[in-house]
C-alpha cells in the first residue's frame, strides 16, 4: 500500500488548526494514535508492503506517532492552563461578597464596662482578684461569723484542696467580690479606690431569677475621713450616669456584717417612673445594690491601725443590673449563647 505523506502532513496541519478545547483534541488523539487511528493503520499496512515501501512506511509512521504525540502532550498542557485561567475569570466581581460575621462585646461585659468606666472617671481602680478564694478573705476577714448560714455547704462551694500548702485554710469557689476588699488592703495602704468586676459562685438551683454563677461589682473607697454622705453621693451620681439623670435613689436600713451602718440601694422604677408596675413590684422602686461605711472589724483583719481610716463599700450584681436596664426577665438567657439575643446589643 503506497501512502501520500505529503497528503497526510497536510490534513494534519489542518486538523491541528481545528483543535479548540480537550474534546477536539482528544477527537484529533485518537484520528491519529487511537488503535484503529493512522499509525496503527501504518503499522498494520507493512504486513503486505513490498520490501521498498517497509522501510519507509516504517520511518514515517514513527515519524508521524512521535510528532503527533509530542503535539499533543504540549496542546493537552496548553488547554489544561486556559480552561483554569478562564475559570478564575469567571468569578462574578461584581457578586455581593459574603461578608464574616463581626462579633461584639457580650452584654454582660458591655455592662461592667460601663459601670467600671462610671467609676474609672471618678478615679477608681479597676481591680480583679481570684474566684478560688480562701474562707477567711471570703468569710472571716469580712467580719463574717462561723456560724454564719451563708457559710454553710449548702450555700457556698466549698473546693477540696489536694495543695497540701493549703492545709488548714479551706478553699472555696468565692460567693461575692468582697473578699478582694482584703486582698487590696493587704496590697495598699489607703487612699485607695477600687472597683472590683468578677464572677461569684453560689449553689442555688436554677430558674429565671438564679444562677449557680454570677458577676458583682464591688467597690471600695478607704481614706481619712470618709464619711457616709460620700457614701451617698457617690451612689447618687452613679445611679444617675448609669439610668439617666431623672432617675431617684434612696437608702434603706440593712444589715451586712462587713459594714456599719449598711443600706440597701433603690433606685425609682424606670419603667412607670415610680407610680408603681410589675416591674417594680407596685411600689415604684427597684432594689439594685448593697452599701455601707466599712466596718472597724474588717480593718483590723488587714492590719490597719484602729481608728485612722474610715472606708465606703458597696456590691452590686450584674445581670440585675443588664436586666432592669434592658427589660430582660430571665437570667438564664445571659448564658444560653443564642445570637438571635446577644446580637440585640
Ligand atoms: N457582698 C454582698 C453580697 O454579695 C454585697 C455587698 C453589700 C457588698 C454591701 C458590699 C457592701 O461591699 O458594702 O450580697
């Protein structure tokens, strides 16, 4: 069989134009190499070639199988490139972006923030202690007897210590903020004013009002001659920055071991102004801290000298706080996680 070379290289020239993506290339693949394609047909054909044309049928088909394949490998890499780039050209720039979520401050912190900078700006300290506490600076050293019911297991986490360093000093999961009282006036000698954010602990079951962990405020204000209208002005002007001007405060008697006298802080319902609502229970005013001047026991537990300071302090909870402010009812939603809440703030 006599083949027209000059023939075949033409058509191949011409199929070669013709490839424009993978699929037209791998038609002109197997055209030529496939097994019923040219070379093989070559190969096939020197069965019944005379001995002149073998030879040469020979050195062409190799000739014809080596240009093709090589073609085909660099075209096969070409194509492979333009169809990636064409993809990354076809993202749609003009597509609103998906844009990452921004996250915030949760509401809980948004509100120590706020009350600690009330206080920053009257020249507080912002001060932190540890939440393992030891019974004496949560309990004894605040004046608070043994046989206190608050100091019962029932009413206070009590930790079991493997620190054989701590033999004799129980530990505890600290039930308010003013054990770090006796830690600053340990620290420091007065004046000194400090506010002090943190978590306490405390066993009571859950439900919308309680929650076995919880954030207090303390502060403490200890100097020479620091007396109780201090105490009261000091809370007026911070009832007032934290509710709005409006709003009224007034003391009422109580009793804390850690301070004498002591009160317990109203403030006016915000809600119906003091007429009188559910919120505030129908009388119009809403409890949200306790106070006192800080009681002489108290100094001699950090080694001050009798008589030469006296000192302000007071406590107040934070989600109570976050839900007066806010209109929250039900505490456990501080902690639940849920963005469709927190996002709110
Ligand atoms: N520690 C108190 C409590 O957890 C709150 C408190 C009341 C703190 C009066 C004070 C204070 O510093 O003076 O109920």
């Amino acid at each position: 069989m006599d083949w027209d070379y000059q023939q075949i290289l033409q058509e191949i020239e011409k199929d070669k134009e013709n490839i424009k993506n993978a699929a037209s290339l791998e038609q002109f693949r197997v055209k030529y190499l496939g097994k019923k394609g040219l070379v093989a047909q070559m190969y096939a054909s020197l069965a019944k070639a005379t001995q002149e044309q073998k030879p040469i049928i020979g050195k062409k088909s190799n000739e014809i199988k080596k240009a093709i394949t090589s073609f085909f490998n660099e075209k096969k890499a070409l194509i492979q490139k333009q169809e990636k780039n064409q993809k990354r050209v076809s993202v749609d720039v003009t597509m609103p972006g998906v844009a990452p979520e921004l996250g915030h401050a949760h509401i809980l912190t948004q509100t120590v923030n706020d009350i600690c900078a009330i206080f920053e700006a009257l020249g507080f300290v912002v001060q932190e202690g540890p939440e393992i506490e030891t019974e004496f600076n949560n309990f004894d050293a605040l004046n608070i007897p043994g046989d206190h019911p608050s100091r019962d297991g029932f009413d206070t986490f009590y930790v079991d210590a493997q620190d054989k360093s701590a033999q004799g000093r129980n530990l505890l999961l600290r039930s308010q903020t003013s054990p770090v009282q006796i830690r600053v006036m340990k620290a420091y000698e007065p004046p000194l004013a400090v506010v002090v954010p943190g978590k306490v602990y405390r066993p009571d079951a859950v439900d919308a009002s309680h929650s076995f962990m919880f954030h207090q405020i303390e502060g403490l204000l200890v100097d020479k001659d620091i007396k109780f209208s201090d105490l009261k002005g000091l809370l007026q002007v911070f009832c007032q920055k934290l509710f709005g001007q409006d709003i009224k405060m007034r003391f009422r008697p109580h009793f804390f071991p850690f301070t004498e006298p002591s009160a317990e802080v109203d403030i006016s319902c915000y809600i119906c102004k003091g007429k009188g609502c559910s919120v505030c229970g129908k009388n119009g005013w809403l409890e949200i801290m306790g106070c006192g001047m800080v009681h002489p026991q108290v100094f001699e537990a950090v080694g001050y000298k009798r008589g030469k300071y006296t000192g302000l302090a007071f406590g107040l909870g934070v989600e109570r706080i976050a839900m007066l402010k806010y209109g929250i009812h039900d505490i456990r939603i501080f902690f639940d996680n849920d963005n469709r809440f927190l996002n709110q703030f």
